[in-house]
C-alpha cells in the first residue's frame, strides 16, 4: 500500500417512488448532477453534501480520493434500464480505469429502484466487489430512507446512514465514512454487520429523527456508539413508496469482529421502533378545516404541510388542493410554490406587472387535484437561481448549495402569492421564496410540499403548523397503494395478529 491509499470515490443517488410515473431518465440526472473525473470535486467539493462530506474526510484521513462518477436526480418514478446502464457503466469504467485501489467510497442512496432492477444498491455494489475483489474495502454512505438488501449488508463492509431528518448531516456522515475507510486500511479492523427488520412501513411524515419511533432509537444508538468495538450505526426509516421486497424501516450495526454483539444491538433497536410503532401513525386535517385552523392560530407565518405532495418524495409538485383551499378562504398574504412549465411560459409571455387568467397546476397526473383557474398580476419573473440561505439543508445533502428552479414567477391572485417554477423544487430553503421577493416571515399561510425536510429552513420562523390531508402520491395512508413486491406482513397494513411474535 502507497503512503497515502488510493480510494475510489463516486456515488449514484435516487429515491425511486415506484407509484409515479412517468420514470427517471438520464436527463433529469443531467439537469441535476451528474459529475464525471475531475468535474466531481469540482462541482461538489466544498459543498455540505454527503459526497463533499467523503472528499474532505480524504483529505482529513490522508486518502488520495480517485473521483470516478457522481450522479444524482431529483426524486421519482422509476429509473429507465439505460439511464441505469449508463450511470453504472460510467462509474464502473472509472473505476477501473483509477486501479490499483486500496479502497472504495461510495455516496448511495438505498431506495434507487430501476427498470429491471429493484435493488440497485446491491446490484451497483456487486460489480464494483467484482472489479476490486474480496479484500478492497467498501464504505458506502446512505440516506437513512433506504431500504436496504441482505446483498448490499452482504457486500459492502461499513454502512453509514444520516441521522438526521431533515437530512442536516450528510457532510459529517461522509466525513465518517472516510475515517472509517482509513481505520480499516490502517488499524486492521475486522467488520462484522447486522441487519433488524422490525416489520415497519413508515410513510415520510413518520421518519423525523426528533419523533417517534426514530427518535427512541436514535436516542439508545447514542449510547451503543460509546462502545469501542461499534463501528457503525444505521437507523433506517425506509422509503414506503418503493414497493420492493426490502421496503421498511431497518436497523444495520457493525462492529469489529463481533457479530454476536452486532446482531444483539441490531434486535435490541428494532425492538425499540416497535415498541413506539403508533405514533408513526399521524393526524391530518382536510384542506379547507387545516386553512381554518392555519387562520386561526396566532402569529405567522403557519406552516401548511402538504405532504401528500412531497417533492423530496418523488410527487410532481403541482398539487392544487392546497392552493384551492386558500383561495375559497380568500387568505391574505399566504403562498405556496407549484412547478407548472406551461403557466410560467405564459407569465413570461405576457411579461412583468401584467394581470392574466390561466390554469396552474394539476396537470402531471390525476392523483394531485385539478388544475385551478387563477387571475393574478405578474410580480416578479426570475431564473430561478439562487444560493441557498441554509448551507446545511436537506436539498444540499444531495445536490449542492445552489437552487435552480427553472424560470419562476411570482403571480400574485388576490392574497395569495403562488410561485410558479419551470423545475420541481423541494421546500428545503428560504431563499425559494425570498428569491423570488415572497418574504417568508410576513405570511400568513406558506404551504410546504414535504414531509418532514422543510422543518430545518421553515421551523425557525414558523408560528405554528398544521399537516394537511391532501391529495397525492406521498399520502400517509399507505392503504391506498396497490403494493405487489412488499414483503407482508408488515406494520400498518396488516393486522398485528399477522405479524410474528416479535413483531406484535
């Protein structure tokens, strides 16, 4: 081994909502990152994303980062066979191309799903074991959404995952990634991992890391990481909308050399998310009873949780039953963002300060509300680009610290302030309003289509908030989700009778 190890550092990342169409192509990866060779410390060096996370601890561990490919989209329906074939054949042949290695790093999600390949983690891993052989060790960072295969706990010889939702710590669990890489190159250290499967399906809304069941969890992980032979700790919430048999919460522990203790701690955690299983269970009010409650709680801006639109969730962004609410309460000063390309080309057309009547939203499918005609007065257009406000946000976990919506528009309709975007853009930061010229903290109302990634950038200034139960494909009634591939049963569509004893 050469002074400094040379260590292969790439990664290809997608939350894949198996339920939305239509699928993920090379070009949504293209418009969003996708950095090959000397581009990729370039382009996300420097950046709070998991992937600049890993390139610092390098630095920091003395590894000679080999950057292969990275590559990541927005999330959504499924990733095409030859947007797959390529991103993976790229990635395979720059690392090959970087041999001799000493390691792998890589920045994976764990819920990428692709046409002919439901486990795209594992697939992914198995030719890169493949061209570095048994002995090269993999450390693979994870959103801790993933739903994550025995092959992929089988291959990779450290898992790391965020703790964190919103995702505010993707930098430090990179960071960790690399030192663990090192430790292993250099102290001879001996992984043996365990994986818990707690029989779980948790919509979004139930994965904050502050709530339960998470956080008792990730409360007992704190203490369990104070034990030198622990390696490493994963707390999965999985991503319910990935309908594959390794879909649901998990728990992966890694020690050294131990395997008897890491699948004690890996049961003992799992028994914890069922012990609290219920409060994954929350509350959501219609749309027209949430504006009401949003009136008539003091102070501002309240936050209207849109969750059934989840963006970061896969959802096209465009669902009406927010905005039409609004309206029919005639709110002053509330507003909500929706990506329509054609209602921002017809804003632009008519030009700055115009007043126009058009349709927004509701347009991608018929699973997010009609669209709803709207008179307005153009009051700003943009391109949509800006710095993020929030370095350390759930947006920058992936894709760096710029937002770039498209061409936007702010069209004022009465008192509500609807943001138009050419490009679906999650609500992990301020400056997608203030951008604009919407100041967030003199409204009312802002509607946030997200789960649970809003609270990092939107809790600091909110008066309150109510969660909507609105039409959409990240609903968290998971009963209403035709599942096929789901391994059953499973927590909470099947009877707790079903499940096994230890799952009860």
């Amino acid at each position: 081994m050469s002074a400094r190890p040379r260590v292969a550092v790439g990664g290809i990342v997608h939350e894949t909502h198996t339920f939305v169409t239509p699928p993920t192509d090379l070009g949504q990866f293209e418009t969003q990152a996708r950095y090959g060779g000397d581009e990729l410390p370039q382009a996300m060096g420097g950046t709070r994303s998991g992937i600049g996370g890993i390139l610092a601890g390098c630095e920091a561990a003395s590894l000679l980062a080999m950057p292969t490919l990275y590559a990541a989209a927005m999330p959504g329906g499924t990733v095409t066979a030859g947007a797959y074939a390529a991103l993976r054949d790229e990635l395979l042949g720059r690392l090959a191309a970087a041999r001799p290695l000493d390691g792998v790093l890589l920045a994976l999600h764990g819920a990428m799903v692709a046409e002919g390949e439901e486990d795209v983690e594992g697939d992914l891993l198995a030719q890169v074991r493949g061209l570095v052989g048994p002995t090269t060790p993999i450390v693979v960072e994870l959103d801790m959404h993933g739903n994550i295969s025995d092959r992929t706990v089988a291959i990779a010889d450290v898992l790391v995952a965020f703790n964190t939702n919103p995702h505010i710590d993707s930098y430090e669990r990179g960071i960790d990634a690399a030192i663990i890489l090192a430790r292993l190159l250099r102290d001879g250290l001996r992984p043996a991992t365990a994986i818990a499967r707690p029989g779980l399906l948790l919509a979004p809304q139930a994965t904050g890391t502050d709530d339960l069941p998470l956080e008792a969890a990730h409360r007992r992980a704190v203490e369990l990481r104070a034990d030198p032979r622990v390696l490493a700790i994963c707390v999965m919430g999985g991503f319910a909308y990935a309908d594959t048999p390794d879909t649901g919460a998990s728990i992966i522990v890694t020690t050294d050399g131990d395997p008897g203790l890491a699948r004690r701690y890996a049961d003992e955690l799992a028994a914890l998310l069922v012990a609290h299983r219920d409060a994954a269970l929350p509350t959501h009010y219609p749309p027209d009873e949430a504006v009401r409650r949003a009136l008539a709680t003091p102070g501002r801006p309240i936050i209207l949780v849109d969750s059934a639109d989840n963006i970061g969730g896969g959802t096209p962004g465009d669902g009406t039953d927010a905005l039409r609410a609004m309206l029919n309460a005639q709110v002053e000063e509330g507003a909500v963002v929706l990506a329509d390309p054609a209602a921002v080309a017809a804003c632009w057309e008519v030009g700055l300060g115009a007043e126009l009547e058009l349709t927004v939203g509701g347009k991608i499918d018929r699973w997010h509300g009609d669209p709803v005609r709207v008179r307005g007065v153009v009051r700003r257009l943009s391109d949509g680009t800006f710095p993020c406000e929030l370095k350390a946000n759930h947006f920058a976990a992936f894709y760096g610290d710029t937002i770039s919506m498209g061409r936007t528009v702010w069209l004022q309709a009465g008192g509500v302030n609807i943001v138009l975007t050419e490009r679906k853009t999650p609500p992990f930061d301020l400056a997608q309003l203030r951008g604009v010229g919407v100041v967030p903290e003199t409204q009312k109302l802002i509607v946030v289509k997200s789960a649970v990634a809003y609270r990092a950038a939107y809790l600091p200034i909110a008066a309150g908030v109510v969660e909507m139960d609105t039409a959409g494909l990240c609903s968290a009634n998971l009963g209403r989700f035709p599942y096929r591939r789901l391994s059953r049963p499973i927590f909470p569509l099947d009877p707790p009778a079903e499940l096994p004893p230890s799952k009860r």
